[in-house]
C-alpha cells in the first residue's frame, strides 16, 4: 500500500496517522524518541506492509505485470492501488477526497520538524503536486512512476508500468476491491490491539 492507502488505514488519531506516514522512513527500532501513539503509527504501518506482502491477491497482481519490473512490482501495485483507492473513494469515505487530502497536508506541515529528514525533504512535492488527490487520475499515477524511475536512476523502468495498468486496468481494480475488504477487516483488529 502507498501513501494514501496507508494514511487511510489509519485511525482517526493525528499522531498515528503520522506514525503511519513517516514510518518508511525510519528504519529498525530508531523511534523510541517519538511519542506512544506514533509508535504505534509505525508499528500499524508496518503490519499493513506485511499483511500486503504476504497476501495471494496482492501476488496475483504482481503477476499481471511484465518482468521487467522485477523487484519493484510491489511497489508498482502499491502505487497502482492508492489508484483505485483514490478513483473509487466515495465508495469508502464520507469526507471527499480533496478535503481528505488537505487535511493531511496541513496536519503534517503542523507537525514537519517532528518528521524524519527524507520525510521532511518529500511533503513539499507532496503537497505542490497534490499526490494524494491525484492519484485518482491515471496522469498523476504517470507522474508518480515516472519520479519513482528518477529515483532508481533509470534500473526500474516504472515509467513504462502505465501500459501494463491499462492492459490489466478492469483485473487490477477487481484485485484491489477484494484485497482492500480483506485488509480493513484485518486492521479493524490490528487497530484494537494497538
């Protein structure tokens, strides 16, 4: 899951949802400075990680895609999935997208000295290309691939995963509406837990 799915997965608490948020940025156990209920944003964080890496649908989609993505086609289908999440968002919230979207965005800015340095460095793109908001449209998935490529120096030929979204566009949005029931059933629990 992506930036969108995750902050979704939250539970209506500011500091788990930035736990959740910034947690691919901390690495190993380096989050004891932070506050109880951002730990337990990063620990909700990476549960969800796991429960969607693990998961036979998510697989499924992963195959869908060519081989030249190699290890990145998880990272693809997460992207691919904050799509469909984004572009079928009334279907799951009462709060319209944008307004969604702006108050994360503020939330962090409030927050941005707590956050890790990388984090930091990314929620001014964010937020001045709308990432959140954007996602529902397939120029703004174009968008992310092609500054995920950037980032890989070229190695990860996400740019050209598009086409592949557009081949597979009806199969990959059946694949996320059967994993998204299974993984808020899941964090339904893992949130009473936390």
């Amino acid at each position: 899951m992506n930036f969108l799915s995750h902050l979704y997965l939250s539970p209506n608490n500011s500091e788990v949802i930035i736990g959740n948020f910034v947690a691919d940025h901390i690495r190993g156990n380096k989050f004891k400075h932070y506050s109880e209920d951002i730990q337990k944003g990063i620990f909700l964080h990476r549960k969800i990680d796991t429960f969607t890496d693990t998961n036979e649908i998510v697989k499924v989609s992963k195959r869908r895609l060519n081989k030249r993505y190699g290890h990145y086609g998880g990272v693809i289908i997460d992207i691919f999935y904050d799509h469909f999440l984004a572009k079928n968002w009334d279907s799951y919230s009462q709060i319209p997208l944008n307004v969604f979207s702006q108050s994360i965005y503020a939330l962090l800015l409030k927050n941005r000295e707590n956050l890790p340095e990388k984090t930091q460095e990314l929620l001014p793109y964010m937020i001045q290309y709308d990432w959140l908001y954007n996602y529902q449209f397939l120029d703004g998935i174009q968008d992310v691939l092609h500054g995920m490529n950037r980032r890989t120096k070229g190695k990860s030929q996400m740019h050209l995963a598009i086409e592949d979204l557009e081949l597979h566009y009806t199969e990959l949005e059946n694949d996320f509406k059967t994993f998204f029931k299974e993984i808020n059933q899941y964090i339904k629990l893992e949130i009473q837990k936390l």
